[in-house]
C-alpha cells in the first residue's frame, strides 16, 4: 500500500500542469523533433506559460494565441541556474547573470528607440510622408472582432473621441518600399506575423502614450507598435517625435473645417469634391489636390493625405506634397455602432 501511494504520489506531480516563466527565450515548436516553428515564436520570459507535460528533456506548453497553441521547448527554457557548490564561485557567477539578462532586457526595449538614431541623421530621412487618417465607425464594422470595436454595455451612454472625429492609423514615409529601416529579421518577422504585443516597447513618455491612446483607437491592440517598426523606423526621428509629430498632424485636421464639416454630416453621404474643397479653404489652394478618399462597401473608410517635410503646419507640408488622384468619388460618413 505504501509503495502504491508514493507511485500515486510521484505520478501527480509527473502528469500535473503548472504555470512558471521561462529563463530563456526559447523557440517554440510544433513537434519534438524541432524541425517546424510556426509564425517563428519564441518564449517571452516576461510571460508565464502553462506546461501541460514533460517528456525526454522537453516540455510542452501552452501558448495561447498561437496556431497551434501546444508547443515543445527544451528543459532548460524554464530552468533555473545550476548551483555552485564553491562559495567563491557563486560570489562570482550571479553577478555576470544579472548583468547580462539586464543587458539582454535594456538591448530589447533600445531596439525600438536609440539604436537607428545616428541612422536619422543622414540618408533614412524621409523628405514625402503619407498621412493615413482612418474614420473609426466604418473601420469597425469590418473588423468588430479587433479589441478596439468591441463595445460595452456603457458604449451607448458615453459618446467616444474616435465615434466623431479621425483616428490615427499611421504617418508612412514615401516611396512606399521605404519600410523597416534597420530594423532586425527578428522584429520583421515578428511584425508581420502580427505578433505585435511582443515587439519591445517603444519607450514613449507618459504625456505621448496618453494623446496617442485618445487619436489612435489601435493602441489597445499594439497599432503604435507596428507602425513605428514598419514605418517610423524611416521617418528620421526616435519613436517619441514620430509620434509627437503625428498627433498633432491629427488634430490639425480634426479642428479644421474639415473635421467640423465630418462631424456635423454623420450618416449622410459627401463627396471627393466637397472634401477637397474643404482641405483647400482650411490649408490652403492646393491641398486638396493631395487628398484621396478611400471607401469601402459605399462607406468612407480613410483620407490620405500626401505630404512634404520640413515644418509642422499642414498648411506648408501640403504644398510640398504630391498631387494625386483618388478611386472613391464619394461615400458615406459612418455612425457609430454595428450594421447602421
């Protein structure tokens, strides 16, 4: 009986599932043997993962999110350094680790920050910037599942910023190839994948990550993330100015008279003509030229607005731009809510 309740005993902790963050930042694969790794995940140390069972030196865990979301990873992802037997030599060794998982923690957030500053200085900077402004109503009615367009039970009772006014969706220098300057096979790959929550965090200052989370309605779902790895990267300046400079591109065009004539027409349909006219007598004779309307199922989804560098005002950016031509003639100016 006593040999039946340690078996018991040892085949529970053998076969039970825990939770624990890894050590390392392993590769995560499909099967045993590792020859396959599906969207090239790898382990996040700042994460717990659930290990579902262990086998032959390896574990297999779940990571959610993931297709498929049962992975194998080696013994050693999750554990803990051997200890020394001589003092002296433990003395010796926690340091260096400490050191270089700080050092391996301070690399991965810099990535998104100083690394490509000197780069800014010569020849990545971009002299055309495309502004991509999206209307956030008809946004979500084709994308209700994103975490941004799911509504609450209080949606109706609190009028949102995004409900009436354009939203950031991204500044893209120009031509458009011009993408992921410096940026490395690791952060590309996982960008494209759309792993976007576990791209470094692009170290932007409390008073940026607030105005930004008010004009860019994707922040929630890492949208801030992706678009400065796949294009501020080629601006020419760190993340905080990129963004600086983009949120207040925004608000120029929310507190024209464009914003305003948008606004005051929700649920009615407008023209390419009108729009343009409204750029013209808000920024200047001209700019509307350089605005596309872009629709989608009758719905006015984005403008586009192509730009020069060199100042901060539209007014001079827009003459520097590049005239264009627009496919949407005219469309609909969404109401908030599904399906109106």
């Amino acid at each position: 009986m006593k040999a039946l309740a340690i078996f018991i005993l040892l085949s529970s902790l053998i076969f039970a599932r825990f939770e624990a963050n890894p050590t390392q930042e392993c590769e995560a694969y499909n099967n045993m043997k590792h020859t396959k790794n599906t969207h090239h995940v790898l382990l996040d140390r700042t994460k717990k993962y659930t290990v579902l069972k262990h086998h032959k030196g390896q574990n297999l865990v779940l990571i959610k999110g993931e297709q498929p979301a049962q992975r194998w990873v080696d013994d050693n992802c999750f554990s803990k350094a051997k200890k020394h037997t001589n003092k002296d030599d433990v003395s010796r060794a926690k340091p260096k680790v400490i050191k270089i998982e700080d050092a391996l923690s301070r690399a991965a957030i810099n990535m998104a920050n100083s690394k490509h500053t000197k780069k800014y200085e010569k020849a990545n900077i971009s002299r055309q910037n495309l502004l991509t402004l999206s209307w956030h109503n008809a946004f979500c009615e084709t994308h209700r599942y994103k975490k941004e367009c799911k509504q609450s039970l209080l949606s109706g009772l609190k009028k949102k910023y995004s409900e009436s006014h354009f939203v950031l969706h991204g500044l893209w220098p120009q031509p458009k190839s011009k993408m992921y300057c410096g940026v490395s096979r690791k952060y590309v790959g996982m960008d494209k994948h759309k792993q976007w929550n576990r791209l470094p965090d692009l170290g932007l200052s409390a008073g940026t990550r607030k105005s930004l989370k008010d004009v860019m309605p994707g922040f929630s779902s890492n949208l801030h993330k992706h678009e400065w790895f796949k294009h501020g990267t080629c601006y020419g300046t760190d993340a905080e100015q990129y963004y600086i400079d983009a949120v207040r591109l925004v608000s120029q065009v929310n507190n024209s008279k464009v914003g305003a004539f948008f606004m005051r027409n929700i649920g009615k349909y407008v023209t390419l003509k009108q729009v343009r006219h409204l750029f013209d007598t808000s920024f200047g004779v001209g700019a509307g030229k350089r605005v596309e309307l872009k629709c989608k199922g009758g719905l006015i989804t984005e403008l586009w607005l192509h730009l020069g560098t060199g100042s901060d005002k539209l007014e001079e950016l827009f003459q520097k731009g590049k005239i264009t031509r627009s496919r949407c003639q005219k469309g609909r100016i969404d109401k908030a809510g599904f399906g109106r």
